[in-house]
C-alpha cells in the first residue's frame, strides 16, 4: 500500500535559518500568525498532520527568528501566545505511543537549540504532550541526575535546557515527592520552576502548603516574575474552598491586569460574577489609583456619577473627556455639558498629551449643543465665563476660550 504524501506546508519557506533580520520582528508575527490560522485550518480536518505542523513551526522558530531585535518584547509576546494557541492541537492529537514518541524527540531537541527560550510553553507542558506514563517517565529520567547535580552547585549558575521539561514529565507522572525534592535543590525560587512544586501539592490535596508556596513568592521585596500567574493561582485556590471574598481582595484586585483601565474592570466582573459592579470598579480606583485615568471605564460602565468625580481628577485626559463629551451631547446632554467643562478646565491649565487651540473649540462646540439640549444655554457661557476668570495664566488656550466666549456673544446678539 502506497504511503500517503506527507501535507506541504505553506508556512516552511517563510521559517527557513536566518529569514529574517534586525528590524522584521514585524514581520515575523505576521508570519507566526499565517503558520497558526494555516495549522488550526488543518487540525479540522486532519488533527494528527496538524499536530506535526506545530512541531514543525516549533524546530524553525528559533533558527528563523535569532537575528531579530526582540528587545521590546513583541516578539517573545507573539511566539508565546502562538505556541499557548497551538498546544491543544498537539496535546490532544490522537496519535499513538510510537507516533509521540518521535515527536518528543523532534521537540526536545528544539529545546535544547532554543537561544531565548521561545519554546517555553511546550517544555511547561511536555509532561501532557507526552500523553503516554512510560513517554513521562522517560523524558523525566532522561536528564534528571544531570539537573540534581546543576541546580545543587550553588556556587556556579548553570542553565540546563530541559530543566522545565522534566518537571513537567515528574508532575504528570505523580513522581511528586521526587519534583519538590528537585526542587529543593535550586538556590533560587522562581515561579516558572515553583509552579510545578505548588501544582504538585495542590493535585495532592495540600491546598493550604500549596497556597503558602506560591504566596511566599509574592511576599518577595522584589517584584516576582509572573507576579499575575502567581496571584492567580492563589485566588484560584481561595475561589475553590469557598472563600470568594478573600480571594477578591487578596489576589483579584491587586493583581487584576488589561490592556486598559476598561478591560480590568470587565475581567473582575467576569471571574466575580456575584460581587456588585459598581463596587468593583470602586474598589479598583481605591486600590491602583490614577483616578482620572479610569474615566472611560467608569462612562462605559454607565456609573455616569463616578465618570464626572473621575473627570475632575488631575490626570483625566482632555482628549478623551472631549471625545465622552461629543459621543453623549444628545444622549446624556447634563453629563456631556460636565465633561466639557472639566475638560476647558484641564486645557486651561496645560494638561494633556500635545493639547491644541483647536480643543478648546471642539469642547466649547460640544457643550453648546448639550446646554441647547438642556435649554442651558446661558448658564453654559456663564460657566465658560467664570473658567476664564479663574485661569491662573495667559497663553494660548485662554485667548481661545475668550474668543470663543466672544464668538458666542456676538452669535447671541446676531441672533
């Protein structure tokens, strides 16, 4: 029986040895992006030939990418979150035990070639590719005296590659009490080497020691690396025993990232579904401060009052409090007219990110329909009136906003 023609990849020229230089880390996560929707693409079809494609992707990463700038860290970021994205595909593959045996081999060697760690997440979870106990316990033996003997020398660093893989393949095997003897070992303590001793005793039933060994970390004078994957494993534990609030101001709130101010509010609401809303947004502009900066989370959440005390804060930006102010002049006309104010007020006194004339007059247009809205017109310029005299010094702003008021008078008696 003719054997069937092994799938051609379209990703493998663009990941060929040196493709790309200094400056492509750009282009290198378009790249990674295209390899992932082409896999994923596969693995609906064909979940076997799509878990070789990632082991494929994973041996040219390294080789491909070494002569990248990835000092930002843009780059580290997207080979992370690529590799995170394609694990399942090579975890549950339905591949038999000589099938993943090779493909441990081809992925252990990657690993031990990788210059910067790229392949991180596959050793994290080499123990659960693995699948098979003899595939575990193979790889866990496989380096396990040579890494006593290294992480016991206290008095020399050496890095041995496969350090993490092997944890992996302990934890998944039950070889616990040989992990957090290993472990024991190591001068250092660092999450990305802890987190297996601390799952290890959670999977033993040793909720308490497990939480003591993670939180420890976090009670480190120096900020831990993955200080948010630590405090999640912590509140996970709290959430689980029943004690949702510990875990909310222990962990939750401290701890709580997003790429904005929204997103933290909305990822709290989301893992504590029962606690009031409003409390948690309240609760995080107690705990991180930058008042200001939290207006849009608090305007979209539609706690409008919260909004306008958010609004008057030094560090609320006048751009976006401009932006609130023309998005909601018709809907919500009392809350826009406040916010254009508060914005002229921080024009005014030289705040925001390269502030024009120009604002000024957008905010003043603004307020006008919202006062007209309102049938507030008056008392609108009677405000404008009364920031005018109360600004501190001359300069640009000023004279727009007084020309604006002027403009306004004129336009009143034209009328």
């Amino acid at each position: 029986m003719a054997k069937a023609a092994a799938h051609k990849w379209a990703f493998k020229p663009g990941m060929r040895a040196g493709a790309y230089s200094w400056r492509s880390s750009s282009k290198a996560i378009e790249r990674l992006k295209s390899a992932s929707s082409e896999i994923r693409a596969v693995a609906r079809v064909d979940p076997v030939t799509a878990a070789e494609g990632v082991i494929a992707l994973a041996e040219r990463i390294w080789r491909a990418f070494e002569h990248i700038d990835s000092s930002s860290g843009a780059l580290g970021n997207a080979v992370r979150r690529t590799l995170e994205g394609l694990l399942p595909v090579l975890i549950d593959a339905p591949a038999d035990e000589k099938t993943r045996a090779k493909w441990l081999e081809q992925l252990r060697e990657a690993i031990e070639d990788d210059g910067v760690d790229y392949l991180a997440p596959i050793a994290d979870r080499f123990g659960q590719i693995a699948a098979y106990p003899a595939l575990m316990s193979l790889h866990a033996d496989r380096d396990l005296e040579m890494i006593e003997a290294a992480w016991s020398d206290h008095m020399h660093f050496i890095h041995v590659p496969t350090g993490t893989l092997t944890l992996s393949c302990l934890l998944e095997s039950g070889r616990y009490d040989e992990l957090l003897e290993l472990l024991e070992r190591k001068r250092t303590r660092l999450w990305f080497d802890e987190k297996f001793g601390a799952e290890a005793l959670l999977r033993q039933g040793r909720e308490d020691d497990a939480l003591a060994r993670a939180e420890a970390l976090l009670l480190d004078q120096r900020r831990q690396w993955g200080h948010v994957e630590i405090a999640a494993f912590c509140e996970r534990i709290l959430v689980s025993q029943g004690r949702e609030e510990e875990a909310y101001r222990r962990f939750g709130l401290p701890s709580v990232s997003g790429n904005t101010y929204l997103a933290m509010w909305r990822d709290l609401v989301k893992r504590y579904p029962d606690l009031d809303a409003r409390r948690i947004l309240e609760d995080l502009i107690d705990t991180h401060g930058s008042k200001g900066k939290w207006f849009a989370a608090a305007k979209t959440a539609r706690f409008l009052d919260i909004a306008l005390d958010c609004a008057a804060h030094h560090d609320a930006a006048p751009a976006t409090l401009i932006r609130a102010s023309r998005d909601l002049k018709l809907k919500e006309p009392g809350f826009a007219m406040a916010v254009a104010l508060q914005a002229i007020r921080h024009l005014l006194e030289g705040r925001g990110y390269e502030p024009s004339p120009i604002d000024i007059d957008d905010a003043v247009e603004h307020l006008m329909v919202a006062a007209a809205r309102l049938d507030e017109v008056d008392q609108a310029r009677q405000a404008l009136q009364r920031i005018a005299g109360t600004a501190l010094s001359a300069g640009l702003m000023v004279e727009r906003l007084a020309w604006n008021i002027a403009a306004l008078s004129e336009a009143d008696r034209e009328g």
